[in-house]
C-alpha cells in the first residue's frame, strides 16, 4: 500500500526510539547517586533526533510519492523533536540548579515520562497497521492516562512545595523542574495527539 512511504515509517520510528532513549538518559541522571550529572547524552539524542527530522525533511522533497499526507509527516515529525529538545532542557537547569535539588525523589515523575515515551514509540509503530485504529485509540488513551495522572503528582508536588517547610530558593528550583518535567509529559501528549488525528484521517 505504502510502496515509497516505507522509508518514513522507518524514520519516524527511529526518531520516536530517539525521544525514548533521551527520557532514559534523564532516568540515569536522577537516579544517579555518585556520578555528577552530564549534559552529553541529552545533547547526543537532541542532535540526533535533529539529523532524523532533517532527513525526514529532504525525503520529503525527493518523494514524490509517501504513505501518509507530508504535512502530516511534517507534523509528527516536529512533534517528535520536542520531546529530546524538552528533555534536554530539564537536564540544564536539573546541573545548574544540582546543590539545591539533593535528596529529592523524581522517581515517579521519570517513571511516568518513560510510560509516556514507550506509548508514543508503541503508537508510532502502529502507524504501519493504520487501518487498526481501535489499537491507536487504546494506545492513546493509555497516553491521556498517563498525563492526567501526571498532573494529580504536579498538584501534590506543588501542595507540598507551598505548604511552609522549604527554603525559598529551593522552592523556586524544583518548581521550575517540576514545570519542566510535566512539559515533557505533554510533548509526549502532543504526540500522540498527531498520531491519532492521522489514524482518523487514513482509516
């Protein structure tokens, strides 16, 4: 059915994979109790997904023929990218903000960030069975589950941030990382909001 289109399947998995492993990079650096956190990783997948979403691009002049619309592809295409480019931002200010953020537990916040991005990667798979859409819809819904409960912890987290018994500055560190982490959340959500508008259109 695809004939030509097959090598942007192949591009925009590889770039969903590449949004997951940035996730996992930032896994490594919260759970990391010895190594002093890097900004290397997240600067490898943030270029990486980069070469990926240009390569997309010049595809797209070259192809006169693809499985799904080019602005659609365009459009998950950038999606995508959003997700590394957030994640590296959190990195930033998780180093420059370190000596302030010692002892705090992101374990739930990563672990939904990881269920966010295996979903995306998981719906952008799916795209090759388009006509499943009963499958891409589930995948979803999981994703939507997924941010709304991100969002109960951001209300928790922000309860107790305001509650008194934190140091000021301290209180402004984590707010910002907190905001910064529920934006990776929704650039997962965004995505996979792509993703189900294009399963709608092709089935």
């Amino acid at each position: 059915m695809f004939g030509k289109g097959d090598k942007f399947f192949d591009l925009l998995e590889a770039s969903a994979d590449e949004a997951r492993s940035s996730v996992q990079a930032l896994v490594r650096v919260v759970k990391s109790s010895s190594a002093p956190p890097t900004l290397e990783d997240f600067v490898f997948s943030r270029r990486k997904e980069k070469r990926i979403a240009e390569e997309i691009s010049a595809q797209l002049v070259n192809t006169f023929i693809t499985g799904l619309e080019r602005e659609d592809i365009e459009a998950l295409s950038t999606s995508l990218y959003k997700i590394p480019k957030a994640t590296e931002k959190f990195a930033e200010h998780y180093i420059i903000g370190s000596q302030h953020v010692k002892g705090v537990d992101f374990v739930r916040q990563v672990a939904m960030l990881e269920q966010a991005t295996d979903v995306v990667l998981a719906m952008v798979r799916q795209l090759r069975q388009i006509r499943e859409i009963e499958k891409i819809e589930e995948l979803n819904d999981r994703l939507q589950y997924v941010e709304g409960e991100a969002d109960k912890l951001m209300l928790e987290l922000l309860r107790d941030l305001f509650s008194g018994q934190h140091d000021p500055l301290k209180v402004i560190v984590l707010k910002d990382l907190y905001e910064l982490l529920e934006r990776i959340i929704d650039r997962c959500r965004d995505a996979g909001n792509v993703i189900k508008h294009i399963a709608l259109k092709n089935s």
